[in-house]
C-alpha cells in the first residue's frame, strides 16, 4: 500500500474536525446547555457564513462515494481557514461543557 501524502492526511482532518463542530451548533438548537465557549463557535461559524455548507456535509450519508466527494472539497483552502479558525476558537475558550 502506498504511504498517504500530507495533503490527503490534512483533508481528512479538515473533514472530520468541522463535522463535530457542526454537531455542538446543532445540540444547541436541541436545547444542549449552552456555555461561553459554545457560544463562541457558534458565532465563529456565524461569522464565516458557513453553518448551512457544515449542515450540509453532516447531512450526506456515509458511503464511500460521499465520503470521497466530502473529502475532496476539503483539499479547499477555504475549509482549512474555516478548520484552523474554529481551532484557534476551540484553544481560546476551551471549556465547551
């Protein structure tokens, strides 16, 4: 099997971390207590105008064929940013629950 390029290790990455963060946007309007962190990555996602694309992600089936498509609008720059600054949120308030 070959070795998997960093790209493709950060694409997966980048999938994946959105994808929980999505989920806590999502728990508050299912009455999830809210905290100051939560709070905050809401308004971080908000900001960038991005809960109905992550909604969207979250909502394709787990079938391989998704799973490559997902994967592969992930290699966008844009959703590193978007990764890297829900991240950055995530380190200054770490106290989601």
């Amino acid at each position: 099997m070959p070795p998997i390029s960093g790209e493709l290790l950060r694409a997966r990455t980048v999938l994946l971390g959105p994808r929980m963060f999505c989920g806590l946007y999502a728990m508050h309007a299912l009455f999830m207590p809210d905290t100051p962190a939560l709070a905050a990555l809401r308004a971080k996602i908000d900001e960038w105008g991005m809960f109905p694309v992550l909604d969207h992600v979250i909502a394709l089936s787990p079938s391989p064929r998704h799973f490559a498509h997902c994967l592969a609008v992930c290699f966008e720059p844009l959703f590193d940013e978007l990764y890297e600054a829900l991240m950055e949120q995530l380190a200054a308030e770490p106290g989601l629950f």
